[in-house]
C-alpha cells in the first residue's frame, strides 16, 4: 500500500475545502485512522488481479487503500460533491468513480466486472445494498464489509442463535459470511454512537432444487411471525396451515420447528417441496 492514508488532519482540512458537512441520512461517517484501513485492505485478503467495489467511497480514505492492493477499483457515491472531488484525491488511473446509488446499480455499469465488495457501508441501507448487489454481481468472489456491530452480528449469525434472521438466512444464500474484528467508534469523523463491526464473505453455490425468489418468499413468511411455529407462520404463504403442514412434511421438516431453527438449505428445501406439490 504505497499511497499515503488520510488521519485526522487530512480529512479534516479536505471536508474543510469541500465543504462537506457530513449528514446522518446518507451514514457519513468518515475514516480518519490510516491502522484501520490497513486493517480492511488486509482482512479483506485481496488478491493482486481482483477488480474491487467500493460503495460510499466518502473523502477517499478507503479508496487509497484499495487503489495500492487491486487492478481496479470501482467506487460508487450518491452524494455529488464527494462523487466529483474523490479523482482529485485519489488519481489513481485505475480508478472508477461512479455517481450513482448503490441501491439502483445495475451489474452492467462495471467494466471491468468487480470481484470483491469491500466497503465501510452507509449503516442505514447496509443490508440493502449488501443483497442488491450480491443479486447484481454473478462476478463477485467475496467481500469484506464494515457495518453497524449490531447488523454485523445478524449477518453472520446461524440457525439457533438469537439475531439469526432474514438478512442471516438471504446472505447464507449466496455466501459463507464470517465475522472479521470489532471497530470502536474513535476512528470515525463524525463520531458515530455505535461500535462497527467487519463482516467478511466467500461466495459459493447456492442451494439446488428453488429460485432464490421462491426460496427467499419462504424466509420472508418464516421470520414475518418468528415466535411461531413454521405450521403456523408459513399458513398464509402455503394456502392454510395443512397446506404448509404438507409441504413441511414433504421437505422433511417438523412442522413445529421454527424458522430460526433452520438452515438456508432447509429453506430451499421447503420452496422445493412446495413446487412439488404445486397443482
Ligand atoms: N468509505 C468512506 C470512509 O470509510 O471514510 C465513507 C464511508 S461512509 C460510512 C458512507 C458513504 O456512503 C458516504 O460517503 C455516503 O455519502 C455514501 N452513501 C450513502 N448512501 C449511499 C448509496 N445509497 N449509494 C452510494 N453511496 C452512498
């Protein structure tokens, strides 16, 4: 990593110059700790030839991290100002920069295709976008995200654990997500009131026998109504709670389960035996 990393001062004088007063709706909270990017660009295990994907690129200060480590990097900011000034921080040749919302791209803006996502997220549509994007880009290989602590739980909790949920289940269906280290809040500008967290992911292939719509259909009706047994909870989506108890029996699992009980591939199972019984 050659290129000199943004601490307190740079970011503050550049904020300065833009005039940029950060805003809470878009979740601008700036990284002003070069030891912390070092600490992403490493744990995010990229690999000279990857094509990386940065959302929310802010002052530049991840983006310098990433120029050093990756072929390319594509970088996509909704707010105009710091979508125009991020070139004149970061000159890096191999640097696209995208004005756009992550939540609205379309896989066929990347030339070329980004392989890893590596990213401190904007906390209020991080899941969102995470999915929007997995959904979008067949190309990735995996990722390393920083997100609020509390979201970084949820999305590498498993099936039994407290905070394993729809955005558990939906990330499980495209990839292994681990959990990479805890961030305090001091090395953000402005400080944030929550602790982060850093989420790491390796893609691989998604359950056989349902679409992912389908399977995903399955999830929403599960955790819609968590306390509830699966019989119960999946009622509305099956046509009645024989109908669901069917199906459930027809995917070999126990219609008294619930769904935070279950693996993806159990999920997909259920979408598939539902197929199956389809009239
Ligand atoms: N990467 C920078 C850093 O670490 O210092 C900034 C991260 S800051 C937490 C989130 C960034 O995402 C902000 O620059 C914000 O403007 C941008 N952002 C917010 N919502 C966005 C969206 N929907 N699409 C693209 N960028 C977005």
């Amino acid at each position: 990593m050659a290129e000199t990393l943004l601490g307190p001062a740079e970011i503050r004088d550049l904020a300065a110059r833009l005039g940029v007063a950060p805003t809470k709706k878009l979740g601008q909270n700036f990284l002003h700790d070069p030891n912390t990017i070092r600490r992403i660009v490493a744990a995010a295990a990229l690999r000279p030839g990857d094509v990386a994907l940065e959302v929310g690129p802010g002052l530049g200060s991840l983006t310098l991290g990433l120029v050093g480590a990756v072929r390319h990097v594509h970088a996509v900011e909704i707010d105009p100002t710091l979508a125009e000034a991020l070139p004149e921080t970061v000159t890096a040749p191999h640097l696209t920069v995208h004005r756009a919302d992550a939540l609205r791209i379309t896989g066929d803006r990347f030339d070329p295709a980004p392989t890893m996502l590596v990213a401190n997220l904007p906390y209020n549509v991080a899941v969102p976008v995470v999915l929007h994007l997995l959904a979008e880009l067949p190309s990735l290989r995996g990722g390393l995200v920083m997100v609020q602590k509390e979201v970084a739980d949820r999305l590498t909790a498993g099936p039994g654990s407290k905070v394993y949920g729809v955005p558990s289940v939906k990330l499980a269906w495209y990839a292994e997500a681990k959990p990479a280290g805890k961030v305090p809040p001091a090395v953000f500008w402005p400080v944030p009131n929550v602790d982060s967290g850093l989420v790491a992911f390796t893609l691989r292939q998604p359950p056989a026998g349902a679409t992912r719509a389908d399977v995903f259909a399955v999830v929403d009706a599960a955790f819609a109504q968590r306390r509830k047994t699966l019989r119960a909870a999946l009622a509305g989506w099956a046509g009645g709670p024989g109908r669901a108890e069917a199906v459930l029996r027809a995917a070999g699992i126990s219609p008294q389960a619930r769904g935070e009980a279950l693996t993806v591939g159990e999920f997909a199972a259920i979408a598939a035996a539902a197929k199956q019984a389809a009239p």
